[in-house]
C-alpha cells in the first residue's frame, strides 16, 4: 500500500497523512510505502514558481491559497504507470504534486482523501465564506463578477469537472460531515463514492496529564498555579483571515474591557504555532509565545495545562487543535462552523459561538472560566469521551478498513 502526498512533515494535511499511515501499519498491519515531492529539486522548483505567478494573474478577492495544478511530479506519474494493481491512498496533491490534466491517469481502485476544498472547487482551497452562489454547486461562470484577471477558478473547475466527475472507480474520502455535505453536492463528486472518514487522534499521547506535570509545565514557562490559561494557535501568520485571528482579538478586546484589573490579570494567554518565543501583553493580557511545537507529546502538555483551548477559525475542513485538546480532556471554545461541529458540542464538550460573533466569542470564553470546579471535570470527561467514541486510532481504524477493502475489489474489478 503507498502513500501519496506533497509532504508527510509540514502542515496539517501532512500532518493528518502520516497518522493515517500509522493506522495503516501499526493497526491494520499493511506494508507501507510513502511517495513525496523530494525537495530540492530545481526543475519541480521552477515548475511551481511558474505556477504561484501565474495564479497571481487572478483576484477573486477570497484571502486563501490558491492552486493551479498545472504540472506533476514525474515520478509519481511513473509510479501510478508502472503499479496499477498497487492500492494508493492519495493524500495532499498540490504544489504541483499531481496536475489537473493527469487525473484520469489516477489507477482505479484509489483512495484519495479531501484535506479542503480544492478538489471539486476551482482554484480556491475553501470557498469563498461569503459568497452564497455556491458555485461549486452550480457551476462557475467565466463571467463571474468581481474576479478581476484571469478567472483561473472557472478554467481549473471546468479541467476537475471534465477529469473527475466520472470517475465512480476511486473511493474519496473526507474529514467532516460539513465537507461530506458539500463534496455530495458539488458538480464535480455528486455522483461518486464519498466516505466519511475522520482524521485519527491518538489517544495514547493526546491524553490528560497528571496535576504534577501541568503544574511543572507552567512553572517552565513562567505562569502561577492560580493563572487560567487560554490557549490557541497560530498558523502561517497572524494574518491568514480563515483561522479567525481578527474575530478573536475583537473579542478579547471587549472582554478586557468587562473585567476588573484583578480578574484580567488572573488570565494568562498562550501561543503556539508561530515563530516567536516571548512574553508580551495581548488586548491588555499577558500573552506566552512558546513558537513551533515538533512533538506531540509536548503539545499535549500544552493542552492539558490549559483552562480551555479556542479555536476562532471562521472555516475547518476537520478541527486537528480542536480534537487534540478535547482529547487531552480541555474544553473548547469556537464558532458554530465547518467541521468543528462534529468535534465541540455545546454546553457538552465545549462551548460554541455564534457563527463569526465576537461578543458571542468572548461571553463563550466567559463560560468556559466561570465553570464550578464540578462542571468543568464532567465537561472534560465529555470531551474525552467524546474522541474517544469518534475519532480514536481504533474507531477510525475500522472505518478505514472497510474502505481498503472496498477500494481493492474495485481495483481487482477495473485492473487487468
């Protein structure tokens, strides 16, 4: 069985692939093998250069990546040449991993897995929030108002459209049942083999942590026994409009503003994620930038330390933060959005904001500090519990077990 993604160290998407690789070797017991793009490479270098100018030539006004697909990894088309009768889990494909016009060279019997939105999209990653022409629904139009330059969305659609909305011989997966709605009404997958599968949390690490190793951990980072600690991340930069970064300090700022001086400095803030290791004040609190977390034994003691875990994001195709704290037993705070639905349940497992309010964000994060301290243990057994019964190695396990199976009846049916 091999394994197919741009990257299995840099991102979520990433991320999400090399756990799903562990399923498979560790649980299900498989043979694996891993194909990614080998850095350094100065012609596939080009190649993407050449297409990040390109996609340059379009503004539709939606701040979120953008790919073209243009070209491919030679050797991957190699491999899916040469290894028909090989089961393929195709993960992250972009960055010129595998080009729009070689989708059909794609051996039956695939498994490729939805880490956003692009694939039945255009060239957009996530659709636009705003925009409730749902084109991916009903069709993009060259003439679409408000895109200015070439409309690379309504091309890139139309290529997917062409290569994939056929194609009834690949099983497609996807993290959430928000993307498992919207993949089964695009005009590129409703008539294809769609799964719900989740990404897989492992519960061994993402646990809660004894009293002792919390209190250590806070002592190693400069925060009080006393401090209630509010943590969230920040990933590629404090401006990536999708992680809800300006809805969150909106509604710190007001909540800085409803408290007494002796409660706010109660409240302490951490960061992860970003490139900064520092402590400075944040909306008028104290704010420790801890940087990059590699290990995730480390990030569990993050969020096990933790009063609660926010997670702004205005759109998440799963909710990787939001799972691994609940995992770990810490309630969190977010939006009513996207993915994060079949992770936090209100009043349950967390606390759920209105979509994209900040007042609604900030007396959410007032609930989750004034709980007794009886509410918060039942809400951080739920949370636990709630992973556990959903989204841990052995439950997904399962899930993707019968997806292989069925991927390779389908294989042994198309493959000569």
């Amino acid at each position: 069985m091999k394994f197919i993604s741009y990257s299995f160290q840099q991102g979520g998407a990433a991320i999400a692939a090399k756990r799903f690789v562990e399923l498979a070797e560790k649980v299900l017991n498989r043979e694996v093998e891993l194909i990614s793009v080998k850095q350094g490479l100065t012609f596939h270098f080009l190649k993407r250069v050449m297409a990040f100018l390109l996609v340059k030539l379009q503004n539709d006004r939606n701040p979120i990546k953008h790919s073209l697909n243009l070209f491919s990894y030679k050797p991957l088309l190699n491999e899916f040449r040469k290894n028909q009768h090989t089961l393929h889990h195709i993960h992250w494909i972009n960055n010129d991993t595998l080009s729009i016009f070689d989708f059909d060279k794609i051996p039956s019997g695939s498994i490729i897995t939805l880490h956003d939105e692009w694939l039945y999209c255009g060239a957009e990653h996530v659709y636009k929030v705003d925009d409730d022409s749902l084109d991916f629904i009903n069709g993009y139009s060259l003439n679409k108002r408000n895109i200015l330059g070439i409309n690379w969305n309504f091309i890139i659609w139309k290529i997917k459209y062409k290569k994939l909305s056929s194609r009834q011989d690949i099983i497609f997966t996807v993290p959430s049942k928000w993307v498992l709605n919207r993949a089964s009404k695009s005009l590129i997958l409703k008539h294809s083999n769609i799964r719900l599968l989740p990404n897989p949390i492992d519960t061994s690490i993402f646990k809660p942590l004894h009293k002792e190793h919390q209190l250590h951990y806070r002592k190693l980072i400069g925060i009080s026994e006393e401090s209630i600690v509010i943590t969230f991340a920040i990933f590629n930069g404090k401006n990536n409009t999708l992680k809800g970064n300006s809805q969150l300090i909106s509604a710190l700022q007001e909540w800085k503003r409803t408290l007494s001086e002796k409660e706010s400095e109660r409240i302490t803030l951490i960061v992860f994620g970003g490139n900064k290791k520092q402590s400075s004040m944040l909306c008028g609190f104290r704010c420790v930038e801890i940087g990059r977390i590699n290990e995730q034994a480390e990030l569990a003691l993050v969020y096990s330390t933790s009063s609660c875990v926010v997670v702004p994001s205005l759109v998440e195709s799963f909710g990787q933060v939001a799972a691994e704290a609940a995992s770990c037993g810490v309630p969190v705070v977010c939006f009513d959005t996207s993915g994060l639905r079949d992770i936090v349940i209100d009043n349950v497992t967390g606390f759920v904001a209105e979509r994209f309010k900040p007042k609604s964000l900030m007396n959410k994060l007032q609930c989750a500090i004034s709980m007794s301290d009886s509410e918060q243990q039942k809400m951080r057994s739920n949370a636990r519990e709630h992973i556990l019964t959903h989204f841990s190695y052995p439950i997904v396990a399962q899930k993707y077990a019968e997806i292989i199976s069925d991927a390779e009846k389908i294989k042994a049916l198309n493959t000569k």
